[in-house]
C-alpha cells in the first residue's frame, strides 16, 4: 500500500493583475509540504492518496451556547501563510492552533516544496516555476500582493500528494 504526504497550495492574489510578457497574472502561489509526526512515538503519520482530516474538533458554537458543530482539522488549519512586504522574502509562515494540535497527539513540520505563477487564460491556470522566478515577480510587483486578502492571510484552494518512498 503507498504512504503519502500531503501539502496544500496557498495563493497571494495580484491586484490588479501584473502584465508579464503576453502573460497576464492573476497571482503566484506556492505549495507547502507537511510532515505530521505522532508525538507519542515520533512516527510520521502517512496518509492514503487523498485529503485527510487528522482529527475532529469544535467548528462552531452558537450564541445561547445550546449545540456545537463539529467539523474536521487539516494540517493547513494549523499554519498560516501570509504576506508581509516588511518581513523578509514577503512570505511569513506561521504556526497557529499549536496547543490544540499537542492536545491531538500530533507535531507538525512543514516546508515550501514548489513555486506558480498563476496565468489567467479563461480562468487562472498555476503553471510551475523556479524559486528564482518566484521571487523575482515578487520583488518587482510588492504592491500588487501588498493588499488585504494576502495580509490576513493566503487562501487555500488545492492539495497534493507526495509519496514516501522506503
């Protein structure tokens, strides 16, 4: 049976849009690869070839405090990607929900396994680039990413899988 990571992409939007050559760019987006170990063990916790929750917990509460939803944790619940044109590279990570994911009986270790630019053809199509080029529109365009929906913090909108070989 094959073992997976998963990693999940998050995407700093461009506004407006950046021309590049006969390119149009609606953002770029890099994907971030997670390692989830049991804390009990130290064991990396391998998944199937599909998107995983990795534990159930509170989502909602109501207001009269009568019910509670439950809802799923990913590994993304527990990182934030943002974009802080002060912080070096622009591109923080930070961990959040450390506690709860300890409570869990998980540590989490992570990294930026690959770099998009994200084309606008009749919708945005990430096409893979080098960290080079990455930064590099980065760099020459800091105010278009330096806008509120990448400040608070980058949107997820895909995940992947990475086989453990061995």
């Amino acid at each position: 049976m094959k073992k997976y990571r998963l990693g999940y992409d998050q995407i700093f939007l461009a506004h407006p849009s950046i021309k590049l050559g006969n390119e149009l760019l609606t953002g770029l987006s890099i994907t971030i690869k997670y390692k989830l170990f049991d804390l009990n063990t130290n064991l990396e916790i391998s998944f199937p070839d599909k998107d995983q929750p990795i534990g159930k917990g509170v989502k909602y509460i109501s207001e009269d405090g009568k019910y509670a939803e439950i809802g799923n944790y990913y590994m993304s619940n527990f990182l934030k990607c943002s974009f802080d044109k002060d912080y070096e590279g622009y591109i923080k990570l930070k961990e959040i929900n450390k506690e709860k994911l300890k409570q869990m009986g998980y540590r989490l270790e992570y990294e930026i396994s690959s770099y998009y630019k994200d084309v606008y053809t009749v919708c945005s199509e990430p096409e893979n680039i080098s960290k080079e080029e990455f930064y590099k529109i980065l760099n020459e365009n800091i105010s278009n990413f330096d806008n509120i929906d990448n400040i608070l913090g980058t949107q997820s909108c895909s995940y992947r899988t990475y086989e453990i070989k061995g």
